[in-house]
C-alpha cells in the first residue's frame, strides 16, 4: 500500500495528478505512518475490551439513572465513564509499553529510518545487542530482555530450538493471564464457595465442580489470547531460531523484503493463508472473548 512505485496510495494521487511520495522515507510522513498504523493494529482489542467492560454494567444501574431523571449524556458521564475508569488506565500504559516493545513493526516497516526518526527502545536495544554494547535493555517491555534470555538459552543449550520460543511466550503471555484470572475470580460469589463446604466437598472438589467451570469463558479468552499472541511472534524467532527449516511464517516472510524485485503477490497470498487460522479460531470462541477478557475490570 505505502510502496512508492507499487503502492495503492501513490496510484491514486497519480490518478488524481499529484506526484509520488515516499511515505516510509521521509522525516514527515515515516513517524505518522507508524503511529497511524499501531492505531489500526490495536483499536480492535482495545474496542473488544471495553465492549466487555461496559457489559460488565448492570442495566439496573442505568434504568435507576433513567428514572431519576438523567440524559443519555448524564448517563454517559455519570455511570459508564466512572465505572470503566479502570480499563482507561489500564488500556493507556499497556499501549504505550506495547507501542514503545513493538519491533517488528519499525523494524520491517523503516528498519528506523529515515535516519534514526522512527526507532523505538525496542528497535534501538536490539541494534545495541547485535553490537555488544547494551545493558539497558533489561527493562520491560519484553523486546528489552532478548539479551539475557538469549544468554540463557545458550546456557542451557536451548537456541534454535522451538523449546526456547514456547520458553519466551509463556514468560511474555503468563503475566496478562494471571491478572485476568485473578480478576475473573474475585468475581465469583464466596457463597457458592461455602454451601459446597457446607454441603462436605474438599477444595479440589469445589475447584474442579464450581470454580473451573465459571472461568471458562476467561479460559477460553486467554487460550485464544495466548494462540494468536505466539501466532504471530517475531522478534524471538529471529534471535533464537538460526536455521532456516525451524523459522516460523513471521520471519520467512520477512525474507522477501530483501530481495530486489519484492513478490507482492506472494506475500500477500502467504499473508492470506497465515491469517485463516487466528480468525476462524476468533470467531469460533467471540463470545468468550467478549466476556472473559476483561472480566472484573468494572466494580
């Protein structure tokens, strides 16, 4: 689309007189078009968060606000926005973390350039450890621990194996899930609780009979959550994967970028193909993802 020769949008200023631009090598666009790009990447789950959120609202809050007289926008001000607050602050400091972590974008879409106006921490820390000569890369977010993770892989033997992959996602994935489980949980009432205690049943009994079977939905969400975010890792294959028969779809296609004649059509029908998967799986469980992904976040 953003291709300066090929591209959808240079074809239509042609067509309607203008000239070419190269969105991606100039100092006034290249910035945008990456900021305009996480927007589009990250609207949708950020939509489905606050979708799950607002039905977290019981309609009895709002027909109370009804009778006593208030407005759509009173309701809007005066129920809805405070109740959701928690997700704002929440939804704000993870896009900036995964925004300022986000390297594959930068890094296939600029590479940083033009000159150095697009880089991120992420990218900058992993110019740094191609070069030895980094130690602030071991703050978060995830792409600035790829140096000690590497070196514990090669510790213990692990690089260019898929062990050390499923090692880095679950470390990155097992942080999000425990903080939506443990909110999921807090939703469910202690009495069910205690008339199963009441009734003899042991601990394992009451988690394997009542508990499991509530936090399915939040289960459910995260498995998907966790599939798709393991789905589509890059950065990690690329450091700890050296052989070319262990690569996943991510960096093979990464592959054409740096041929001299770019086979879009290819790319495209691999990108096609590599998308089928994650969205029959989404559309599979949308409900659960709709209730369980942000389950607890409204009180």
């Amino acid at each position: 689309m953003l291709d300066t020769g090929y591209g959808v949008l240079n074809s239509f200023l042609q067509s309607v007189g203008f000239g070419k631009i190269q969105w991606l090598g100039q100092y006034t666009t290249a910035m945008s078009i990456i900021l305009i790009y996480h927007i589009w990447k990250y609207l949708p789950f950020w939509t489905l968060i606050f979708l799950s959120g607002l039905k977290g609202i019981l309609p009895d809050v709002y027909e109370a606000g009804r009778v006593d007289g208030a407005t759509p926008l009173q309701l809007l001000r005066r129920i809805t926005i405070p109740m959701i607050r928690g997700l704002y602050i929440v939804c704000t400091l993870i896009s900036i973390i995964w925004t300022m972590g986000d390297f594959i974008t930068v890094y296939l879409m600029t590479g940083g350039g033009p000159g150095q106006s697009t880089n991120v921490l992420a990218t900058i820390a992993y110019r740094f450890a191609i070069f030895r000569a980094s130690l602030f890369t071991y703050m978060v977010p995830s792409s600035f621990i790829v140096i000690p993770f590497y070196s514990l892989m090669v510790k213990y033997g692990l690089v260019n194996s898929y062990l050390a992959v499923i090692l880095a996602e679950t470390t990155f994935a097992t942080p999000y899930c425990i903080w939506v489980l443990s909110e999921f949980f807090k939703t469910i009432p202690i009495e069910v609780e205690e008339a199963a205690i009441v009734d003899g049943a042991s601990h394992l009994r009451i988690f394997m009979s009542i508990v499991l079977p509530l936090t399915a939905p939040a289960l459910v969400a995260l498995a998907t959550y966790a599939f798709i975010f393991a789905w589509n890792e890059f950065l990690y294959v690329l450091v700890l994967i050296n052989s070319n028969q262990l690569f996943t779809i991510p960096v093979g296609l990464s592959w054409y970028l740096n041929q001299d004649s770019i086979p879009w059509g290819m790319m495209m029908a691999e990108s096609t193909l590599f998308s089928i998967p994650p969205i029959i799986l989404y559309y599979a469980f949308q409900r659960y993802m709709v209730s369980g992904l942000a389950m607890g976040a409204v009180k």
